[in-house]
C-alpha cells in the first residue's frame, strides 16, 4: 500500500527528532549520523526503486534504535521498541506492522544464515544500512567498533570463520580484521536491489584496497600463507 507524504510528514519529523534525541553519541558508528546516512541512501533507493517512501523512512529512521548488539542479544528490542513509539503516535497499523517487520529482519545473522525475506520497502531499508557498513566508512566503523569491543585489529592466528547461526555469529570475538571477511567482503553480493547493487560496486572496492595494503604493510617479506586462501577468494 502507498501512502501520501502529506498524512504522514508530522510522524516522520517527530520520529527524526526522536531518534536524534534517544540515539547517545557513540562510538561504535550506531549513532544519529548513522541513522541519518542510512535513512538519506534509503529513501534514494526507494525512489528508483519504486517503494513507499513512508514505510522506508520510518523502517530507516527506528532500525537502530534498540540495537541487539546493545541490547543483551535481544533481537526483538528494536521492534518492540519502534512499535511502541508508532503505536503512541496513531499510526496505521498495518504500517506499524510493516515496520516492525523490517527492523526485525534487517541485522545480517552470519555468513552461512539463510536471510529472511524483506518487502520491497525492506530491502531498500538493508541495501542502505548494509552501504553504510562498507567503503571508507564501512571501514572506520568496523574498527571503531572493535575497538569499543576490546578487540584486537588483527592477528595473524585468528583465522576468520562463516558463522552457519546466529548464535555463532553473536558470540564470535574475532579481531576486527575477520569482519572484513565474515560479513563486510561479502555484502555487495547480498545486496538485494539494483539501485543498491551500483551504488556498493565503488564502495566495495576501497574495501578490497584497504584489506590489501593492510596486508601488503603487515606481512611485508613475511608471508601468512593460512590466510592466502581468504584473500583470493575476494581478490586481495
Ligand atoms: P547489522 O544490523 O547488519 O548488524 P548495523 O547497522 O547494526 O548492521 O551495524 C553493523 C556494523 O557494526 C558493521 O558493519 C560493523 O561496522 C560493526 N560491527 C558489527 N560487528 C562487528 C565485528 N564483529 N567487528 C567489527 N565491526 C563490527
Ligand atoms: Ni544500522
């Protein structure tokens, strides 16, 4: 169902509002900023996509605001928490329940987890959310959450793992150099739109340059031949 900007502009200022003020100032890039890029390249998407603007800048602006890497692993905080709010607010339940649904679906669950199916609203939702965890940007959060983490950037023993549960994937204390190839190398592939499949090809490729001079730096006349096999399945 589309549904008319005009009915719904005082939602949407009061959510943005809302998530400017409850969202802390972060250092783990989950923060307003992110919010604000996310929901930008969302709505983008949507509209040579063809979704309801709406349900994406709603779906966009409440994705992170009970996050369940913040949350003790509770992957249903950020729904119940985003239905709460649209629920005080009168809005239309069968967009409250799409909504939910997004924000439900959205976390990338592991390498080898089937992913849940998304309305096309939702997908817009995740290619943007997923854009913003790659290219330069993708790569300073990576290491800015590892390191609110306590992790470690790298260590050549720790080889990276495609975590077949979430549950794996939740408890997995990896360096942050394995994100890259847990998650962050593979996303331009699982990115469901062609409008977001375009926008992650530039993006994705200062992923594979950064991996690579990082390597190039670490290893110098030393060769890591345990993680050859990791860099030339994504080229580096
Ligand atoms: P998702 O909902 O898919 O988890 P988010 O928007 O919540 O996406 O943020 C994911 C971002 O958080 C990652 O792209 C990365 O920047 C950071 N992150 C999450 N887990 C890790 C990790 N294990 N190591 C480094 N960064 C991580
Ligand atoms: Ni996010």
């Amino acid at each position: 169902m589309s549904h008319s900007i005009h009915d719904f502009s005082s939602i949407i200022e009061a959510t943005r509002r809302h998530v400017r003020e409850t969202l802390p100032l972060d250092a783990t890039g989950h923060d307003w900023q992110h919010v604000f890029r996310v929901t930008r390249t969302a709505l983008a998407i949507a509209r040579s996509e063809g979704a309801d603007p709406i349900v994406v800048e709603l779906a966009a602006l409440l994705h992170d605001i009970a996050d369940w890497k913040f949350h003790n692993g509770d992957h249903e905080a950020g729904s119940r928490a985003a239905r709460q709010w649209l629920a005080q607010h009168h809005v239309p339940v069968e967009v409250i329940d799409e909504v939910a649904a997004i924000i439900d679906r959205l976390s990338f669950k592991g390498a080898g987890v089937d992913p849940a199916p998304l309305s096309l609203a939702g997908q817009c939702v995740q290619d943007a959310d997923r854009l913003d965890a790659i290219g330069a940007i993708g790569v300073a959060r990576a290491l800015a959450y590892g390191g609110y983490k306590s992790r470690p950037i790298f260590d050549p023993e720790h080889l990276p793992v495609l975590h077949d549960s979430f549950a794996a994937y939740k408890g997995s204390v990896a360096p942050s150099l394995n994100h890259f190839f847990e998650k962050l190398l593979l996303l331009k592939d699982r990115l469901q739109t062609n409008t977001g499949k375009q926008l992650a090809a530039e993006r994705h490729e200062f992923l594979v340059k950064f991996v690579r001079q990082f390597f190039a730096e670490w290893s110098g006349e030393e060769q890591l031949p345990a993680w050859d096999t990791w860099r030339e399945r994504h080229g580096i």
